[in-house]
C-alpha cells in the first residue's frame, strides 16, 4: 500500500505555483500564499517561518476548495471577502468592484486638498491626539488619588509634597488638553459634507470620514446589494452613523435643495470595445461597475450636467477615470463651469484623476497645485 504524501507548506506552496501558473494567474507565489495564510490564520512573515511545517487534512481540504476557485480566475478578494484599502480592510462581494490602488491615491489627494496634508501627517496628529487625551486621563486620576490621601496626611512633609503633586498633575493635565484641542481645532474647519456617487462597498467615503472626523457624508448607488455591504463596511469602519445611504441612479434621487463641499465619484469608464479582452479576474466584477458606453464617458457626461447643482459653490470635484480619458472629462468639468482642473497620474504615470472647481473659490488653488504636480511629473518622465 503506498504511503499518503506529506505536504508541508513549502511543498503545497510549490505545487500551488506551477498549478496556478499553469492556470495563467498573475502572480501565482503571491496569490498561493495570501490563500494559505488565510486558512492558517498567519501573516505571510509567520508563513515563512513555518515552510517545514505538515499540514493537516482539513487544512488541506479548505485550501484545495480556494486554489480550485483561484485557478477558475475567481479574484482572491471575492475569495476572502475583503480587500485592503489604505489602512483598513473593506468587505467585498461578487456584488461590488474591488478597490484598486489607484483609488487610494483619489482619496490621498482629496484629503491634501481639503487638509493641506499628507496622510501621514494626518496620522501624526491623530496619534498625539490620543496620546495627549491619554495623558490628561493619567494626570486627572493622579490628582484625585493625591486630593484623596491629602486630609489624612499628618506629616507636614508628606503633606508639603502631596499639595505639589496635585499641583504638577493640574499642570499636566491642562497641558495635555491644550495640545489635544489644538490639534481638534486644525480639523474643526473640515466639517465637509461628502458625496459618493456609486459608492460600491463604500471604500471611498468611509475612508474619507475616518480620516476627517468632523466629516459627514452621503453615498449613493443604483445596486441595492452594494448598498448593503457598504453600510456593513460603514459599521466596520466605527463611521456609519456619519453616512447616509441613498439608492439611486447618479444624483437623480438627491434632495434638490441639497449642497456638498466634497463630490467623489469612481464611476464605470471601460470603452465598449475593452470589455471582452478583461482579464477573467476583472469580467468577475459587476458590469454596472465597470461598463462605461462605447467611448468609456458616458457616465461622465450625465454626471456632470447633475453635478453641479448639487456642488457647494466653494466645493470641490474628484473623479477617477480611465486611461486616456483625464483631458476629456476636465474638458466636460470646464464647461459645466468648474474652471480650475487638473488631470492627475497613477503610480504607472497613467492619468487616473481628475479635480475640478470652481475659478477663484477655496479648493481652486489646491486643485491648481496638484496640476502643477502632474505637470512637473510629467516634464520630468519626458527628460
């Protein structure tokens, strides 16, 4: 009788790789390992740390159930039902797109704009928020434990020093509260009101109102099953009382009287003529989300002849688009009246974004220095 094989997770990543190679999946190590990772409940630096280790055979049942639907080109994140976007993980079904990289950059400029910072620098400040808000919880209860012992104190020595205690805790608590609300006074001027059109899971929005807490917003979108893991990603997120959720075909369903400083859209933008050579992966994706007319704006264009009325006259418009179309949309932005544009690149050098606002009004000189950006970028991937 011959002997059952033993597969230690090097082995099974190995035979993994050739298989999905063979499969023609991108990036089969990588892809092989997430999967497994998922099973096993490590992180992929714990997984090489386990390379000779046996895998038991429910392991090895749940992992052969995954690698048969990865080599189906099912998208890894339809597999694990989440998808990492900047710092947080986004629940993702069949139902919505799963959020790309690129996406993350249209968040990251929409907050320069907004904030004047970086994300990491919006990182810092809510990092000494908490450590000054954690300070003065210290120092406060200090206080009351020396307040308390101070009547019953008859050593006029321990008594003298006692009394100095209260006094540097007093010191430091107020000191630790002026530093927290001075860093809550920068983002008390970003109470913004957001819109989100086709929202999908919610990836942008949320992200946005995690990162400005004074931030509300509103995300619409003509599927109600992604409406509804959006607003299970809003309780994720600890944001969903901040979010209104609204089903509708663009902005036909908005209150008319309804205004916002910020309007976002990651909308479908694939030229008819793409559709079909998709990568497997992609055509996974729900067409809603993807398909964009026969030239790839014709969401654009319904977009922004609704837009403006619902665009705060000092707001700001943020749209990511598809290769080779950044100069047509700020070309559509521009004759809706939003003057000031810039048409913004991906990591890949690719126009992605494009931001547009009205000439002269609070985001117009952000908007004017991310296109300065593009273009320094652009002349110097030209040298």
């Amino acid at each position: 009788m011959a002997e059952a094989t033993v597969w230690t997770v090097n082995k099974i990543l190995n035979w993994t790789q050739q298989y999905f190679r063979g499969k023609g999946v991108d990036n089969p190590r990588l892809d092989a390992e997430i999967l497994l990772c998922d099973i096993l409940g490590c992180r992929r630096l714990d997984l090489f740390l386990r390379l000779q280790e046996d895998l038991d055979q429910s392991v090895l049942d749940r992992y052969h159930e995954v690698v048969v639907r990865r080599a189906r080109r099912e998208p890894v994140a339809y597999i694990l039902g989440r998808k990492a976007f900047l710092k947080w993980d986004f629940k993702v079904t069949p139902d919505v797109l799963i959020p790309r990289p690129e996406t993350e950059l249209l968040v990251e400029n929409i907050v320069r704009c907004v904030t004047g910072k970086s994300l990491t620098q919006l990182e810092k400040e809510a990092f000494w928020r908490k450590k000054a808000a954690e300070t003065r919880a210290l120092a406060e209860k200090a206080v009351a434990a020396a307040r308390e012992r101070l009547p019953e104190e008859t050593d006029p020595d321990k008594a003298r020093f006692l009394v100095q205690e209260v006094t540097d805790c007093q010191a430091a608590a107020e000191e630790a509260a002026a530093r927290g609300t001075g860093r809550e006074g920068e983002l008390a001027g970003h109470a913004l009101r957001v819109l989100d059109v086709g929202t999908g899971s919610g990836a942008i929005v949320l992200s946005l109102l995690a990162l400005l807490p004074e931030a509300t917003g509103t995300a619409v979108d003509l599927s109600p099953a992604a409406l509804a893991v959006a607003r299970e990603n809003g309780v994720r997120l600890g944001v969903a009382e901040r979010v209104e959720w609204l089903h509708s075909d663009l902005c036909a369903a908005l209150p008319a009287e309804r205004r916002y400083d910020v309007i976002v859209s990651n909308p479908p933008y694939i030229p008819a003529r793409d559709m079909a050579s998709l990568q497997p992966e992609v055509r996974r994706e729900p067409v809603l989300a993807l398909a964009g007319g026969d030239d790839g704006l014709d969401v654009y264009r319904r977009l922004l002849r609704q837009l403006p009325a619902f665009l705060a006259a000092d707001g700001l418009v943020a749209l990511e688009v598809g290769q080779g179309e950044g100069r047509a949309v700020a070309s559509f932005c521009r004759r809706v009246g939003l003057a000031e544009t810039a048409v913004c690149p991906d990591f890949a050098g690719i126009d992605r974004m494009v931001f547009a606002a009205r000439a002269g009004t609070r985001f117009a000189p952000a908007v004017a220095a991310l296109r300065k950006d593009a273009e320094k970028d652009e002349g110097q991937a030209r040298e």
